[in-house]
C-alpha cells in the first residue's frame, strides 16, 4: 500500500484534501543623618577663655584677653582648606556608591509610553542596555545585565526594531529581544512542513538573500557549538531545525541572522520536551524523523497522535513505512502523486523499499508533531487513507482488507 500525497506549493496552505493511500505537527529612602549642627545640651565655653582663677572667680569687671591667634587670616585658610578637601572625598568617594541620581537625577517618567528601540546587526551587550535605559524602557542599564543572566538569553538577543512601553518590567524586555523585532513590517513566514530548500525561496522572496547561500549556510556543522541539539544531523543539514513560524527580522538580515532566529524558536519550542527518551527507544534525531513525516501526513492535529501510533506500530512490526511523503522528498519534491516508478527510487528515504525510519527529517514540523511522536496514542492500527468525505481526516485500522474497502470508497469519491 501507499500514500498517494503530494508536497504542496511553498506558501500554499493544506487543501482539505489527501489522495489515496496510507497516510503514513516585571531608594529605601534612608533616614536622614543627626545634623552634624546639633546643640550641645551643654554650652562649651570658647576655647579663647582661660578657666577663671579661684582670686578671679566673680569679678564681673574683668574681660577676658583675646587669643592673639583667634580670626588670623591662615586660620581661616586652613579651615577652607579642609572644608574642599572634605568635599573632594565625599564626590570621589560618596557620590559614586550613590549612583547619578546624586549630580543627575533624571526626570519621572509615566510608565506605559510607547516608544521604538532599533538594535542594530553585532550590537553589544553595552549598545543594548544603553539603549534602552535612554529609551527609558529599563531604568538602569544592570537592571537590563540581571534579566539576561536571569533568562540566560546573552546569546540569543536578535537585531531589529522593536516597539517596548516605559518602565517595563526587565524580563519581559528581555523575552521579546529573544522572540524577535516586533515591528510591522517585511514578515518571513515559514509555513509547517517546508523543507530546507522551500525555506530558502521564501528567504530570497523576502530578503533578497539568494536561496542558494541560503542552502550553502545552513550546515548543522556552522551552528552545533551553539545550538547543541544539531548534533548527529544527518548529512550536515538542517533539515527539520527550522522552526516554523512567522518571523519580523528587520528589512535586511544577514543570512545567519535569519537561520539563527529559525533555530532559536526550535530551542525555545522544545524547550520543555526531553527529547533524548522519545518512545520506543528513539533518540533526539529519530524524533524529529518521526515528527516530520507525521508533519506531511495529515493537517488534522488530533489525528496526529494516531498517524504517530501507526508508524510506532509498523516499526514494532518490522513493516515498511510506505510513507508517499517521504518519496516525494526523495525525488525532489513536486506537487504531483507518487508514481510506480518513483516507488523504485534508490534513496534511503524510499521507504517502500527500505524498513525503519527515514535518515533524517523530510521537513521542519510543527510543535504539535513533535508531541505526537513523543507521546503517540495507543492503538492497534496498522493502517490508515483519507476518508472519503474529503474533509481532510483518515480511517484507521488494524485489518488489511478493511482497509482496502476505505481506499476503494475514497477513489470512488475523487
């Protein structure tokens, strides 16, 4: 038995309908200092008088003899003198632990004001946090250095223009530098269940980034020392690691830029998966395979977990996949159905003719297929073709012949 699909158009949405065949995705203010001109509670005479001698003690006509010292002019250049130099400390010493709030203080600001932040290409941490402390987005530039090492993010902060409001929490700053610009604008969309070519006509009809260097930079050996789930990819290559989504990168990304921004929302998706004890034994690479084909199998997310259980199934039972998807990725692609001859193709991604799962990933799936291959349903089903009400689900089954009849009813359907 087999599939009868087809890959569609780069761009082109599903059709709700699949061809026959088995269908195998946010200061304490500080208590002021006792005043250093507090009164005594006790009045100290002036140093200028002499304590008054037992014969002296009473006589009122006396007056006191003045220090020849007192009022001299270096008296009064000395304590000047110590006055700066008091001053000098406190600016050298003081005012820095206190911050510039002490000489500079900014004007309040009303949190909540939108405004525009644009991080250019290779921009540093520095750059960054200056940015958008004078943006006023953060209040102080290490308020920006804590949220990173917080959200270990130092690497995964994207260039762009983006729209923050004032006095936004630091985290959330931080979040959307990693999600990505956030300005309308040139959108890269990368539909579920492109492969690494399709993606790249997409970039060049974006960006103007050739599809060829496109294909030439996306090695798995340029990008595993930071993104360490590439490693053990099949043949050097991406192929399954370019997550889909709708991306705003700017108007002129330099083609890594775009590619890493690709594989950071894969990390960011599978973020909470454990990849490494998929079922049945399979490891990380394995998955990705699994999902992948179950990403082209069908657009109905439920069913996905059933499409997972049949593969498992056929794998338990040493079956031939018989997956028509895997076919066409094997000829090259095309939009039309799988032919007899195709079904010759040498290719170890011919799995009519070879058992086991493809070598590596035919397609960048969704969130929804990797869970599905993780966590497939638990059924019995060996079987599955496109029902023939055409609404783009499949009929499961265990039995050869009951599924011979489904087929048969969706051909008389066409």
């Amino acid at each position: 038995m087999r599939v009868n699909s087809g890959k569609r158009p780069v761009g082109e949405p599903r059709s709700g309908q699949r061809p026959a065949g088995t269908r195998f995705k946010q200061p304490q203010a500080t208590k002021p200092a006792p005043r250093a001109t507090q009164r005594s509670a006790t009045r100290v005479r002036p140093s200028s008088y002499a304590p008054g001698s037992r014969n002296s003690r009473g006589s009122a006509s006396r007056t006191p003899r003045r220090s020849s010292h007192s009022g001299s002019p270096l008296a009064v250049v000395a304590v000047v003198a110590a006055v700066v130099a008091v001053v000098a400390v406190i600016a050298f010493f003081i005012a820095p632990a206190l911050g510039t709030r002490l000489f500079n203080q900014r004007e309040p600001i009303e949190a909540g004001l939108e405004v525009s932040v644009s991080i250019p290409e290779g921009a540093s941490g520095d750059t960054i946090a200056s940015a958008l402390s004078e943006a006023r987005v953060i209040d102080n530039p290490k308020d920006y250095y804590a949220a990173v090492e917080r959200l270990d993010a130092a690497m995964a902060i994207k260039p762009g223009d983006y729209l923050f409001k004032t006095a936004q929490d630091p985290e959330d700053v931080v979040c959307q530098l990693v999600e990505g610009p956030n300005v309308a604008g040139v959108k890269l969309v990368v539909q579920e269940g492109l492969t690494v070519a399709q993606t790249a006509v997409n970039v060049e009809a974006t960006y103007g980034i050739p599809a060829d260097e496109f294909i030439a930079q996306a090695k798995a050996s340029n990008y595993v020392d930071d993104y360490p789930f590439l490693e053990g990819a099949y043949d050097d290559s991406l192929e399954g690691y370019l997550y889909p989504k709708t991306y705003s990168l700017g108007a002129q990304p330099s083609v890594d830029s775009v590619i890493r921004a690709l594989l950071d929302q894969f990390k960011k998706e599978t973020a909470g998966l454990e990849l490494s004890k998929g079922a049945h034994g399979l490891d990380a690479q394995q998955i990705i395979c699994l999902a992948s084909l179950i990403e082209r199998e069908t657009a109905v997310e439920s069913e996905r977990p059933l499409v997972a259980s049949v593969i498992y199934n056929r794998l338990k039972a040493d079956m031939p996949l018989q997956i028509d998807a895997a076919i066409v990725y094997a000829r090259g692609g095309g939009s039309q159905g799988v032919t007899y001859a195709d079904l010759e193709i040498d290719s170890p991604y011919n799995v009519y003719k070879n058992r086991g799962l493809t070598p590596g990933p035919i397609c960048s799936p969704s969130i929804s297929s990797i869970k599905a291959a993780l966590q497939p349903a638990s059924t019995d089903y060996l079987y599955y073709v496109a029902s023939a009400a055409m609404d783009g689900t499949h009929r499961f089954t265990i039995d050869y012949d009951e599924f011979l009849k489904y087929r048969d009813e969706y051909g008389a359907s066409l």
